[in-house]
C-alpha cells in the first residue's frame, strides 16, 4: 500500500495546526491534541495474508487510553452493528506506524500481523495520526513511532519522514571519551526535522555548546588531535542543521564566538594544518572614535562578516549562508536604529568643527581620530547602501557630513581622500539632492520655501489667487530640492581632479562631478520631488503645482552659472592656457594625460547637457575648444588623441552655427587635418576615428540622408574642400569618404533640382524633425542672409528665453533659409543658386565691413557669431 501522492505539507499531520498558531512548548501540544481520536472515523481494516491485503470489514474507528492501565489502542467497531469490534489494537512497544496516500495508516503488530487502516476522509486519517503523536509524545507509549511515506516522483525509493517518535539525545555531560558519541547523535538526528528540532532545543536548554568548547579546551592542552578534530565535526554539523536557535546560541556572547572560531581552526580535512582565527581576532583592535553604551553590537557585526566570509566560506551551504546572513542584517538593522536613536552622529561630526582653529598642536593629535571617523562612516555608509537605509543618509547629512568630507578631500592621506570621494558618489547615487540641498553652513535640508516660489504664487491671475475663506497663506512646506550655488565641494572635486596624483581618485571626482553637473538629476533630485506651492493652501487644485520643468528653470540657473563663474576656469585652466598660447610646440606631461582625457569628455557632457547660451559662451570665450585640437599635435599617447577627436565630433554633432564658424574660423581643423596625416596610412583605431569624423560630415551635409538643418555642415563641407581638398582627394583613395565628399562640394550638395534652382536650405524643414535628432540643444537655423547675419546676430546674450522668442518670431516671419555663398538676402535670390565666380565688388566689400564689425564686438558675457572669409570657404 505505499502507492500515492506527496502531500503537500509534511511537516505536521494534525488538521488543528492548519487553523492554529505553532505551539511554542511540548506542553501546549499536548494540550491541542487531547481531542485528537476521540471522533469516531470511518474506517475500512486490512489485514496482509501472503501477498494479498484481505478486507475484515467496515466500521468506525477511535482512539482511546484505558483509564487504568494508561494503555493506547485503535478500537474499530462495525458500523452496523456497534457492539462488534472488528479491531482492538494496542499502540505499544517499539511499533512504527506509517502514514501513505494520506488515508491509509499501515503497521506491524507487536504479534507480526501486518494491519492496515483505510479512512474515507484524509480529515480521519490526520484525526488518528494526532492520536498517535498525542500518545507518543505524552510518554504513554514513547517507543512507538509515526513516518509520513511520500512516493518519490522520480519513480525512485519512496521518501519516508519521521513525524514522532523516540528520540536519541547525546550524553548530557560531553568528554573526550565520548565525543564520538555525541558527533554519531548529531548526524543521526539530521535525517528528520522532527529530530533535529528536539535536538537543537536539547542543546540550547542544556548549553551544550559551552559544554563542548570546555572539551576542546581541555583536548587542546592535551593536544588530543582525534578529539579536536572531533569537536569540529560536530560544530559544522549542526551549522547544517540550518536552524537559527543554533546559531544565535554560538554567536550570542565574545566567549562563544571566539570558541567557536577556535573548535572551527582544526579541520579533519586537512589534518597537516591549522587556521589562525583567535590570533587574528586577538590582534585586530577596535578603534573607539566616539564613546558609545552598547558596543557588543558593533562587535558583533565585524565577527559575524568574519564568520559568513572568512572561517564558515569554505562549507556553508546555501541555506545556511542565508540564515547566516539574514542574522548579519538583523544585527545590522539595530546598529543604524542605534546610530539613529542617539546623539552620535552629532558628536562624531563635531571633532572636524575646529580645523580652522590656529592650534596647530592640538590638529595634530586630533588628526588620527579624525581618519578613524572617515574610515568608520565609510563602512557604514558602505552596509547603508546594501540595504537601502536612505533615512540614514539624510540623517548623515542632517548631521554635518560635509564637514567630514571637506576634511577627507583636504587631507594628505591617499587613502582618506579615496574615502571621502568615496562617500560623495555613494551618497550622489543614493540621492544627490541631499548633496544639493547642503547649506555651506549648517549642511541641512532647506525645507522652507524660496522667495522665487512666493513671487510666482503673487504673480498668478487673480482669479487662481482666489481660494476658499480668502486664504492665501503657504501653510505647509514641502521637502524639495533648493539646488545652492556653494561651489565648495564642486571646486574640492575639481581640485582633486585636476592636481591629485591617484589615476583612481581621479576618475572618482570625475564621476562625482558629472553627477552634480547633470542638470536632469540636479533638477529633481533622485528622488523626484517637485515643489508645490503652499502644500494645501489650494486644495485639489492641480494649477499651483510646478512641473519638473519648471523647477528645473527656477533652480538650476544660479547653480549653473556659479559654476562657469567660479570652478569651471579653474577646472579647465591647462586648455585655457593651451588654448591661448602662441607656442608652436605643445608640451604634455605623462601624468596630465589622463587629465586631458577626462576634460575632453567633461567638455562633451557640459555642450550637450547644459544650457547653450552659459556653457557656449565659456568654452569659446576662453578658445577651450582650440586647446582641445592643439592636443592633436602634441607629443602624447595616442588614447588622449581619441579623446580630443570624440569631443570635436561631439561639438560638430551639435549642428551650433556658433561651434561651427569658430572652428572654421579659429582653424582648429588644422591641428586635426595634421593629426590626420601621421595615421592616414595605418590601419588602426585612429585612421578609422578621422574617416569617420569626415563620415559625419558627409551624411549630415547629404540631402538625401539628412533632410533636416544642414547649413553648418555644408559650411564644414566647403571649408575642407577648400583648405584640404587635395589631401581627401588623393591620400584618401583606399576608400570613398574623400571622393564622396569632393563630389558633394563640387555638385552643390546634390541640390540642383528639376527647376534649376538651389536649396541650400529646405524649406519644408519642421523643427520639430530637429527636436529629434541627437542632441538637446536647440540650435535652429538663423534665417539671415550673409548681409543680415553679423549686424543682427553680432552677439547673443545669454538668454536662453530671448532666443527661443527671436527663433519663433524669424519662423513666423518666413525667414527660413540662409545664403551660404554670398546671397544678399532678397527675395528675388531666394532658393537661387549663386557660383562664387559671380560674386559682385560690392558684396565683397559689404562682407569685408561685416567682418569688421564682428571682430570689434567684445562686450562680457557674449558670444560673437564668428565671421568667415571667403579665402575660409
């Protein structure tokens, strides 16, 4: 009868435990299973003749206990005729009952009959398994047993479980004699939950553990190997048991944890060598930086890593690293709600309040207690992050952090200053609106409202000012990001960038200040708040929020411009004196490299990302760009010169009419046409870098592929032609990028169409095509022709907002095309084709004049739209 189906659940037979709470003690079960067999069940009784289950009839089971002898048995009586017992069997001796297919219980009586009990109901057949748990573990019958037999599903042995039954516990008092015994115990009891259950609580309730590590003390002494050896296998084997009381048992106090690391240094394995776990623990000191109540807390984080990582690495099985490491989380849950429930934070931050303070003594001996502070904030901050304690780092900053940090960036240390960047991108990639949100004097979160917000809120239309009881008031204030234009540790994280001698510090302060310089993070914050105005002051009302976009021009401008202002030159200071300089020769220095490197790809980000108008207007007023394609002359690893070329098609992809003439004009591609020529030979990464950037060109200047705004790269196109046409027409000939691109200029750009007029510029050209394209920065075309472009376009200011309203007024008006060759902006020359040959005296002298003019502008903070000659084009 051992066919069937798994149940489900194993772990109990009682139809009671599926409604009812675990009970806690032996006790409390008993007392749950005293109606266990007392309704009768019906029932169908088997008994096995041969190989043949003979069927002795159907009748109504019970489980009763005589009320003298204290005797358990199955009573079976006929269902039609009660006074008829079909069964009378006694539950005694050492019999095992098996539970199969859920409704049958099958067993050998104490006489050798082999008996089986087929219940109509699963509920039946759980009633009286209860009974027999009820009578084993009441100590009425303690020999017998009940298993649960599940077939195996791989058509394999069947799996037999023991739900109760007698129990062999190991010696109370454990020697060296009988070690052996107890290691036996422990590896039997591992086969069944049940047993491993009653012995875990045996060893917890008896404090076993201490019992054992006093035998391993003793067998050290004596250097009784067999019995050291011993002692371990017994530890590792109830780590396997995988239950939790076991472990919290071994690791609940410094003396067991240093006894258990001790029994665990001598492995049976490798009986010719020894782990060295007490000395190292012994030797490592806990440094105390703050004084604190409870400090078992802290220590039990680091044994309990040293534990998961170090001494169980080896033969930790998945469950029981899990259970390992859910007791580190636990551990550490309650260090941060420690940290947070009291006033350490607040003390610790306080040690870096007198580095302005002219002792210089007393600095000194407060420097290695400063260092520790770094250091122990890292490692929090590190385990905060593992676990998402995003509370903790607002209390951080809250705190004072940037006080920490500002000491970590300063000081001579390498290590400490690794730290402390360290802790900048970790807590800028948790939510760098609390970097943003610092106070350069309290470093806490400004939750109150901005004047900006009030003066947005008295500027709406009456009618919207209008609430109910005439409440204008901002009762409520919303936590929101109020980006700070205190550039210290932006100037801190150019500092290090631009003068540390650590390649990976370096590239840390890199990511740190891309981060704070990400205008869509900035803006919002990582955890996307928006502000609203008064918080309730207009209830259900969706027209005094301000949406992200609009904060992001309310908050961003001033941070922004701070930083063009106050780091950015300072940031760039090596391009700028590049750039500037008249020296033919361009000196690099070997550690510089990767400096330039990381400045060229800064540069990329700022002229994609930020606002045109305040990034444009810094890195061509102080010729940043020319420095860059300097670079490409210089005598430096090939990388950096990669570098410098992405940036430059970086700018070009841009489509800036602003980018474009000043490249064209500053003949910044000279130093790259010379770059060009040393690798136009090779077949390698560089060759193939150039030929793209021509590529580039081709394509966007192509009407075919690029129907969209292609004047500057038309104007590009014919700069080259001129400037380096032999050079892409013959050194070029292993492929057709040169070719492709002679022809274009020299056809016109394939605009000549059916009519015989020119289309330099397309005048079904819809911005909103341009909005689509790679970058973010609306560079529309002028719409001016050569005569207009310099006197009204001799300067923009930096007002994105202005531009926008001069764009959209110049479409209204019609003016959508731009004469590259010399069109004097009529209506009559519109869309005509004009050769260069056929310029007139006048018009040249007009652009002389223009010229003239561009070149006088230098007013501060402006950007002059560079003007081009004709010997350019």
């Amino acid at each position: 009868m051992n066919n069937g189906t798994q149940s489900d659940d194993v772990r109990t037979l009682s139809t009671k435990s599926d409604s009812t709470a675990k009970p806690d003690t032996l006790e409390e079960e008993l007392k749950m299973l005293e109606g266990a067999g007392k309704t009768p069940r019906r029932v169908k009784v088997y008994l096995l003749n041969g190989d043949d289950w003979i069927d002795n009839g159907t009748g109504f089971c019970v489980g009763e206990i005589d009320k003298e002898t204290k005797s358990p048995y199955f009573l079976v009586r006929n269902e039609q005729d009660t006074e008829s017992i079909i069964l009378k069997s006694f539950l005694k001796g050492s019999i095992q009952y098996q539970r199969q297919q859920e409704t049958l219980i099958v067993w050998t009586d104490s006489d050798g009959s082999d008996l089986a009990l087929s219940f109509q109901e699963t509920e039946g057949c759980a009633d009286l398994c209860d009974f027999i748990i009820r009578v084993q573990q009441g100590n009425f019958s303690p020999g017998i047993s009940l298993y649960y037999v599940m077939p195996n599903v791989n058509e394999g042995d069947d799996v037999t479980e023991l739900i109760t039954g007698p129990i062999r516990y190991p010696p109370d008092e454990p020697e060296a004699s009988n070690i052996g015994v107890v290691l036996e115990t422990v590896n039997q009891g591992a086969n069944a939950q049940f047993t491993r259950t009653n012995i875990l609580d045996y060893i917890v309730e008896k404090g076993y553990f201490m019992k054992l590590v006093k035998v391993f003390e003793q067998a050290e002494k004596k250097k009784d190997a067999e019995a050291l050896y011993c002692i371990s296998d017994v530890i590792k084997s109830l780590f396997l048991y995988n239950e939790s009381s076991i472990l919290e048992d071994m690791l609940s106090s410094e003396e067991k944890i240093m006894g258990l690391v001790g029994i665990l240094e001598y492995d049976s394995e490798y009986r010719d060598f020894k782990a060295s776990h007490r000395d190292f623990l012994t030797t490592q000191s806990f440094t105390t930086v703050i004084p604190v109540d409870n400090t078992e807390i802290f220590k039990r984080d680091f044994y309990l890593n040293y534990l998961k990582d170090v001494v169980l690495a080896r033969f930790l099985d998945e469950p029981t690293f899990s259970l390992l490491t859910s007791l580190i989380y636990a551990n550490q849950v309650e260090i941060f709600n420690y940290i947070k429930d009291s006033s350490i934070l607040e003390r610790l931050f306080k040690i870096y309040d007198d580095d302005d303070n002219d002792d210089d003594d007393r600095l000194q001996r407060d420097m290695p207690k400063k260092r520790d502070g770094v250091k122990m904030v890292h490692q929090y901050v590190l385990i905060a992050k593992t676990l998402q304690k995003l509370d903790f780092f607002s209390l951080l900053v809250k705190s004072g952090l940037l006080k920490m940090i500002n000491f970590a960036l300063k000081d001579d240390e390498d290590q400490i200053r690794v730290l402390g960047t360290e802790l900048i991108v970790i807590i800028i990639e948790q939510d760098v609106s609390l970097v943003n949100a610092i106070d350069h004097e309290e470093a806490t979160i400004d939750n109150s409202d901005p004047p900006i917000l009030e003066e947005l809120a008295h500027a709406l239309p009456n009618d919207k000012k209008n609430v109910p009881n005439g409440d204008t008031s901002f009762p409520s204030k919303v936590t929101r990001l109020k980006l700070s234009d205190d550039m210290t540790l932006i100037s801190i994280l150019s500092k290090l960038l631009v003068e540390d001698r650590n390649l990976g510090l370096k590239n840390q302060a890199f990511e740190a200040l891309k981060t704070l310089l990400d205008p869509h993070i900035a803006a919002s914050g990582s955890n996307g708040i928006s502000p609203v105005i008064g918080g309730g002051a207009f209830p259900g009302s969706e027209e005094y929020k301000f949406g992200p976009d609009e904060f992001k021009e309310i908050n961003t401008q001033n941070y922004f411009n701070a930083f063009y202002a106050e780091v950015a030159v300072n940031l760039f200071r090596k391009l700028i004196d590049l750039g500037n300089s008249s020296e033919a020769a361009v000196d690099v220095k070997k550690e510089d490299e990767l400096l330039y490197q990381l400045l060229c790809e800064l540069i990329s980000f700022c002229t994609r990302e930020h606002k045109t108008p305040v990034s444009r207007t810094f890195f061509l007023e102080n010729h940043i760009i020319l420095g860059v394609a300097k670079l490409l002359t210089a005598n430096c690893k090939i990388i950096l010169k990669l570098a410098c070329i992405r940036c430059l098609k970086n700018l070009i992809s841009l489509n800036d009419e602003f980018y474009t003439r000043y490249t064209i004009s500053q003949d910044v591609w000279v130093y790259f046409f010379k770059f060009f020529e040393t690798v136009v030979d090779e077949n390698n990464l560089a060759n193939s870098t150039c030929l793209d950037f021509l590529e580039i060109v081709n394509r966007s200047c192509d009407r075919a592929m690029n129907p969209n705004k292609r004047t500057n790269y038309v104007l590009l196109a014919k700069y080259i032609y001129s400037k380096y046409g032999d050079f892409v027409r013959t050194r070029l000939n292993y492929v057709t990028t040169g070719k492709r691109l002679v022809e274009l200029v020299e056809n016109e750009f394939d605009e000549v169409n059916t009519n015989g007029n020119s289309a330099v510029h397309d005048e079904d050209y819809d911005e909103e095509d341009e909005e689509d394209e790679i970058v973010d920065i609306k560079t529309d075309d002028l719409g001016l022709s050569d005569e207009e472009m310099i006197p009204n376009n001799a300067s923009t200011p930096i007002n994105d907002d202005q531009d926008e309203e001069e764009e959209e007024e110049e479409e209204e008006n019609g003016n959508g095309h731009v004469i590259v060759n010399g069109s004097d902006g009529d209506d009559d020359n519109v869309g005509k084709k004009r050769p260069r040959e056929e310029t007139s005296e006048i018009e040249t002298s007009k652009r002389a004049e223009l010229n003239e003019k561009a070149a006088n502008n230098d007013n501060f903070g402006q950007v002059a739209l560079t003007a081009i000659t004709s010997d350019q084009l």
